[in-house]
C-alpha cells in the first residue's frame, strides 16, 4: 500500500510538471531521478517572477539543481555554481523554500564576483530536496 501511495504521489507531480512546462518528456526527466540515481530539481517560478527572470536569461529550461558525485551543482540561466556536500552545513526548510548553509562561502561566479554563506532555493518539491540532502550528509543540521 506504501508504495501505491508513493507512486501516486510521483504520478501527480509528473503531470503537474507536465502541464507547466508543456512537455512529458522533459517533465519525466525532473521529476524522477537520471539513470545514474541521482536526483535533480527544478525551480519554482511564480507569477511574474518568471517574465522578469527571462529577461536575464533564466528559465524553466535551463535552471535546475542536481546532486551528483558528492557534488552539489546548481544552474540558474546564466550563473552556476558547485560545491562538495561536505560543505554543507545546514538546511532549512521554511513553506516552499530551502535554505541551505555552507561551513565555506561558495563562489556565485556573477560578474561581481560574491561568495555566498548561504543559498536560498525555491524548487518545485523543496521537501524532496531537503530529504535527499540529509540522506547523503547525515551531520547536516535542520537549522541555523
């Protein structure tokens, strides 16, 4: 019975992905982990905050966060960044967005060059994320 509920719940993610972006394929390709186990996320674009993103170049297309090898990469139209899971040092979950915490500031590479203690996300399932990153960082606090 668990896992019924588990794969609806997976099913209905899917087809809101779906619905948003237009496409199943690319929306299967979000919403369940790559062939390698690992799993990726994409972010949350309410309201008017997606007009004005894609004037700077972000989208739906080509923002996404990924856990891979140790790694944690993020992509956000143009900027990009990644840092080993052991830089982590907290997440926080707060409604519908995560919080995470570096021991080490990060280097955003914006052409001002800011290195960021933290990084505050807003993914379609930010509970999701907050839960495969304290799967393979167990010393990863819950908060501040």
């Amino acid at each position: 019975m668990r896992v019924t509920a588990y794969i609806r719940r997976r099913a209905r993610r899917l087809r809101l992905e779906a619905r948003t972006c237009g496409d199943l394929e690319r929306a299967a390709g979000t919403a369940w982990p790559r062939a390698d186990g690992s799993p990726s996320f994409t972010f949350s674009f309410a309201g008017r905050l997606g007009t004005v993103l894609s004037l700077f170049g972000v989208r739906r297309a080509n923002s996404r966060l990924r856990i891979t090898d140790g790694r944690l990469r993020v992509h956000f139209g143009p900027w990009c960044f990644g840092t080993p899971l052991t830089n982590l040092a907290a997440v926080r979950l707060a409604e519908d967005r995560v919080t995470l915490v570096f021991r080490e500031p990060v280097h955003g590479h914006e052409p001002i060059g800011l290195r960021h203690r933290s990084l505050t996300l807003r993914v379609t399932d930010p509970g999701r994320l907050a839960d495969a990153l304290r799967v393979r960082v167990p010393r990863l606090r819950d908060g501040p």
